[in-house]
C-alpha cells in the first residue's frame, strides 16, 4: 500500500480544533473515514511510551496490562492495511517483535506473573495479521509473523487440560497465578481462532481438527449454551466445570464467530456456517440492542459505567472479527455493516471530550461525551471506524500461503520451550498434509514440559 499525505490528519486535527465537536464521520466517504481514522489513531497511540527513551517497546503504561498492547499493535496493523497510512508501521513492527520472549513464542519472563493463555493468544493473533495482510516481514535474524503465531499455537496445544473438566485451557499458564483454576470462553475461543487461521493460512488439516477439538469440547460443557448459543464467560476447574459465569462479553461471541469463519471459508462445511448464523443471531440481538439505536453496546458494564480498565476494548475486538467475518463469508457483509455503520457513527459521534476536545467515550449511542477515556475506549472507536473503509474501497481479503501469503512458517516453533503444563493426547502434525512451499505446520509437544522456574506475584484482573 502506499503511505497516505499527512495532510489527512493535519486538515482533520485542525478540524477538531476548531471547532471542538464531535468527530464528523461520513460513513460512505473514504476521505472522510481516513482522516477520522488517523486522528483517532494518532489519539491512541499517543499512550503509547515505549517508543521514548529509556522505555520497553511494546509495552504501554500503568494501569494497562501486557495483552491489551499485543491486541493495539494488531489493531495498527489493520489500520495501515485500512488506510494505507505507514507512519506507525515502524513502531508496531518493533514492539511485536521485542516482546517476543527468549523463546520466540510471546511468553517474556517479566511478564509472567500476569501471563495467560489469553494472554499470549493476543500477540499471536497480531502477528497472524502480520502474515495475513503481509506486512513488512521481521527480516533476517527474527522469527517470522508465521512462525510466531505457530510457536503460541504448539505450546497451547501441549497445555491441552483432559485431567479437569474433560479438556480445554485454564485460563492461566502458571499454577501460582490467580485464576489458574478457571477454563474461560477467550482462552479457549482465543486457541480455537488460531487453529482456524492457521489451518486456512497452511492449508495443514491437522489445525482443523485441532479446531474441532476444542468447539466440540466447549459446545459439550455449560460455557455455551448451544440452545440459545449463548457464551459464558468462564468456569471453575474446582466445580469439573458443572456450571458457568453467566457474564456476557462482546469478544467472547466475537472470537468464535471469526473462528468459524476462517474454517467456513477454507474448507465450505456447512457446519461451521451453522455456527456463524447461530452465534450472530446471537450477537446481534444482545449487544446491539434496537432500544440503544442498534449499535454496539458492552451490556455488563457500560450501561451502569462499572467497566474496569480491559473492558472498553473488548468492542474492538468483536468489531474487528465481524468485519473479517462479513468479508470471509461475504453472503453475511450486509447484515453485518448494517450494524457496524451505525456503530461507527455512533462511536465518531462520542469523539468529542479530553482536553482536545476529541477523545473518545464508550457510549455510542449519545453524542454528549461520556466523560470516558483511555487505550480501550480510543481502540474501539478505531476499529469500527476504519472498518467502513471495507465498504468503501476495493481491500484483498486475508491471503493464505498459496494465495499470496509470503510469511514463512517453522513447524516445530514453540516446541520443547516455555509454559506447558501436560501432554495434550493429540496426534503430532501430519507434515505429508501441508500443502504450502515452506511445509508451515504445528509441530505438536508429546510429552510433559516442565514449568519455567519464576518468581510468584500478582494476577491479571482480565476477565
């Protein structure tokens, strides 16, 4: 892509400055998408510290945690590929790659306090999109965005938990941290999204089955309720799991719903768009709620303004795997932007507080700023946003390796390295199955690993 004028964010900042309104959106208007996009962009990334010196790259400030910065520089990523606007790109490429860890696998020994399996899916899912957009590759002496996502995915799959609750992922990685006895809808929705991405990226069926391992297993316990396909958020390891967190979450429905897709678009099994249908249908109906002008709504916190600081992001999210959603499955873009649009206007609407006068707030449905700001609210607004530009403009859909892709994998990343926690009863990746140049595939663990020797502290408060 070519990098946009800067004259984009200049005319749109001195907009805003002028005027001290809201952000004017035109939801069918390139221009007017790319430039609320950038200085929605150029708001978010002004929390960023670690491009300062004496500061970690790829780490934001107190009170952020860890993932939420994996989750932001993916989001870049889609902004470039977007807008076609390379001023961020040298940062984020820095950040993915220095928060690597030791082991090329996104598990950095100072973070292990706060590390969970959701965690760790985050920054893999970014790098994913690296590969699937084609952003610039690490280059030489750096693991590729392919080989990242694989090294995350190997080590998950050895941590495969059959001894409670039948299967699944705890939440967390290490027996110390807080949480360790919950299986929760994102880790497990987290690993079932990038088997999927990674099965339509290699086309290496064993990711697919992989990815049917865990849906069968998730459908078969109270964490869906595939009667109304509703996701719950989580459940205790204490209980064998017998019953489930009620709390709805807008990135737990999200995270299953691209998942799907991925899978419906790589191999066309009916079952996977039975799934799509049921989970929308869903979504849909309880998160953009007809009573709050149909757009997106965080029902658990934002309407009684309790959200803590991870819960204003997990909009974002379930915006961007809908928009990958509506572009892998293209018979469900209509239904899907009939809800994004309004979204987007709504989020550009709440753009208009801080001491800019432009920050954005959380409640889309109002255009009087919420008095709310921060990473998550900025994130948000940003993905909807520059996701019109899908309804605008002519985007390549995610390449795979034999479409395009260029990113080379490592089938044995991960392996016989960090964090794992038992042997996962799956058969080894069959390597005569993958079809792509580089022979990119899951080198899968068979035998227990031993933990890595940390000191013990404090837990992450994502839910």
């Amino acid at each position: 892509m070519k990098p946009i004028s800067s004259s984009w964010l200049v005319n749109a900042l001195c907009l805003t400055a002028q005027f001290g309104s809201a952000l004017q959106l035109d939801v069918s208007s390139p221009d007017s998408i790319r430039s609320t996009a950038s200085v929605v962009a150029y708001d978010l990334m002004s929390y960023y510290t670690g491009n300062r010196t004496g500061d970690v790259p790829g780490n934001l400030p107190a009170p952020y945690y860890w993932w939420e910065a994996g989750a932001m520089f993916g989001e870049m990523i889609e902004y470039w590929y977007y807008t076609g606007d390379t001023t961020y790109n040298d940062e984020v490429k820095a950040a993915l790659l220095h928060q690597v860890g030791d082991d090329k696998d996104y598990m950095p020994r100072n973070q292990s306090k706060s590390l969970g399996n959701d965690d760790q899916v985050f920054w893999a899912f970014s790098a994913m999109s690296a590969a699937e957009l084609k952003f610039e590759d690490p280059g030489a002496g750096q693991p590729s965005w392919l080989a990242l996502a694989q090294a995350v995915f190997n080590e998950q799959a050895s941590r495969w938990d059959a001894g409670t609750c039948g299967g699944g992922l705890r939440w967390q990685i290490f027996t110390f941290n807080a949480g360790y006895d919950y299986k929760n809808a994102v880790s497990n929705g987290g690993f079932f999204q990038l088997a999927a991405r990674l099965a339509r990226y290699t086309q290496n069926e064993t990711y697919v089955d992989w990815a049917d391992k865990m849906w069968e297993w998730y459908a078969g316990t109270p964490l869906l309720e595939i009667d109304t396909w509703q996701v719950n958020d989580g459940s205790s390891t204490q209980k064998n799991c017998s019953d489930a967190s009620q709390l709805q979450w807008t990135y737990n429905y999200g995270v299953f719903i691209a998942g799907n897709a991925y899978l419906y678009n790589y191999t066309g099994d009916a079952k996977y768009m039975d799934r799509i249908d049921g989970l929308l249908n869903a979504t849909l109906a309880r998160f953009f709620p007809q009573n709050m002008g149909g757009v997106m709504v965080e029902v658990t916190c934002e309407p009684l303004g309790n959200c803590n600081n991870d819960q204003p992001a997990f909009k974002a999210f379930l915006t961007r795997w809908l928009a990958v959603t509506a572009q892998l499955v293209p018979e469900l873009y209509e239904r899907i932007f009939t809800y994004l649009r309004k979204s987007a206007a709504g989020a550009a609407g709440q753009c208009s507080g801080g001491e800019l006068g432009r920050h954005c707030g959380r409640e889309w449905n109002t255009t009087t700023w919420d008095g709310r700001s921060g990473v998550g609210e900025q994130m948000s607004a940003l993905a909807v946003i520059q996701a019109m530009m899908m309804d605008t403009t002519d985007l390549a859909a995610p390449v795979g390796a034999t479409t395009g892709g260029t990113s080379q994998g490592n089938p044995s990343a991960g392996t016989g390295t960090s964090g794992t926690t038992g042997s996962n009863g799956m058969p080894a990746v069959n390597r005569d199955k993958i079809t792509t140049g580089d022979k990119a595939g899951a080198g899968i663990l068979t035998a227990i690993a031993l933990l890595l020797t940390i000191v013990t502290g404090g837990s992450l408060v994502l839910e």
